[in-house]
C-alpha cells in the first residue's frame, strides 16, 4: 500500500501539469488554466510542495525558508510573502480524504 505522502505526491500530479523542474505550470484539465504559484499538500508523514513556474527564484526561496520550519501555522506567512509581488485574488484550502 502506498503511503500518504505517496498519494499526495500521485494527487498533485493528477492535479497539474509539471515542467521538467517539477514545477506546475496548468491545471491537469480543460481550459488548461494557469496552475497556482504554489501548491502545498500536507500529511502526517511530510508535505508535497510545488511552485509555479511563474515564480521569482528569490520568492521560492523566502518561501521555502517558511515551508522548513515545519510550523503547523506558517499559511500567514506564505500568503505574506505571496503578496508581496502581487494581491491575492483566490486561495484554495481543503481536504483530500483516505480511507482504510
């Protein structure tokens, strides 16, 4: 049996395109919009993280030092940090369930 970060990582790739860097670059269904500027799927054994391709290398950075501090309540910063190159318009929170 696969384990939860295996599924997440399985969910994001359903979820997106990628481009050879493993960063999402559309949405994995038509239209084909434009992917999120980050993707983050948490579990009890780790979390999958993907960034746009869109994205400046010194934003991935600042939010890859938020992302390390395993802090259960770094969504704050992330969005912070995400603001500061533009507003945000949309944010998406919500569960993806397994089941036994």
């Amino acid at each position: 049996m696969l384990s939860d970060l295996e599924l997440m990582e399985l969910h994001v790739n359903v979820l997106f395109k990628h481009d050879t860097e493993k960063r999402v670059t559309v949405v994995n269904e038509p239209p084909y919009d434009v992917a999120p500027r980050i993707f983050v799927g948490g579990t009890h054994l780790g979390s999958v993280v993907r960034y746009s391709k869109m994205l400046d290398a010194s934003l991935v950075k600042k939010l890859e030092q938020v992302i390390d501090t395993n802090s259960v309540s770094y969504l704050g910063e992330l969005i912070n940090i995400l603001s500061i190159d533009r507003q945000i318009n949309n944010l998406w929170i919500g569960p993806v369930y397994v089941w036994d």
